[in-house]
C-alpha cells in the first residue's frame, strides 16, 4: 500500500486544504503563485487513502501532472480514469470533474491552473461515497 509513510515526496505537503471543497485529508503546497509573468498558478497537492476533492470545473482549464500513488480522474457522465505517477490530464474548460486518491492509495499531483476574471475553480456538489466506491468496485474486477 502507497501511504504517505513510505513515500518519497518531492515537495513539503503544505496545509490542509478546506473541507468544505475536500473529502478526506488532502495537502496544498502552492508552489507558484500567480504573478505578473503569466496567468497561471501552481501547486502540490496530496490526498490521503480515499480523499477527493468536490465536483468542480475551472473556467480557463488545468492541467495535473501525477508524481507518485495511485488515484482517479473524472468528468461527469464519463467513466473514472485511473492516474498514476507519469501521467499528465489536461482538463478543459468548464467541464464538470473531480479528482482525488485511490482507496487503498495516496495521490499526489501537481496542478497548474489558469486564472481568469471568473476565478480559477467553481466548486461544485461533493462527490459521493455512493459515486467514489462505484466505480472502484469495477475497476478492481
Ligand atoms: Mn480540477
């Protein structure tokens, strides 16, 4: 099991992020701010076992890049894609999403989101745990 005890993290994990936008625990490191040399802003994050953060959708997109564990994608009405280190998801704009850990796994990746006069992110409804262990029943078939 990839927990956050054995792992070799890149990055400090950073603060806990809101738990009105997260279920479970999860980390934010913001390692780049957004500033004058362009729109985007960058960070850390890790989700413990069996965090995800709410249904959400970015206004100008985001773009993660998995650096270790093991976890999953998902836009609504499509089927849960697993992400594990390596993988890079490109998000379009104002597409309905979550992402967040595996079960039995910590995820980490790093998010670079663009900023617009709307804001980064909207934050939507929870995901379910009806909705997260759905899919991960199937998908360890
Ligand atoms: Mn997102």
């Amino acid at each position: 099991m990839n927990t956050l005890e054995n792992q070799n993290t890149i990055f400090p994990k950073g603060d806990k992020t809101s738990a009105d936008y997260f279920t479970g625990t999860a980390w934010l490191n913001i390692l780049v701010p957004q500033d004058e040399t362009g729109n985007y802003a960058i960070g850390n994050v890790v989700f413990e076992p069996g965090c995800r953060n709410n249904w959400h959708k970015h206004p100008a997109g985001q773009i993660l890049l998995i650096t270790d564990g093991k976890g999953y994608y998902q836009e609504r009405g499509k089927p849960a894609r697993l992400i594990t280190k390596g993988d890079v998801v490109v998000i379009p704009s104002h597409i309905d999403h979550w992402h967040g850990a595996a079960h039995d796994s910590s995820l980490t990746h790093i998010v670079i989101t663009n900023n617009t006069k709307q804001g980064a992110v909207e934050w939507l409804e929870p995901v379910t745990d009806k909705e997260y262990f759905s899919f991960q029943k199937e998908s360890s078939k």
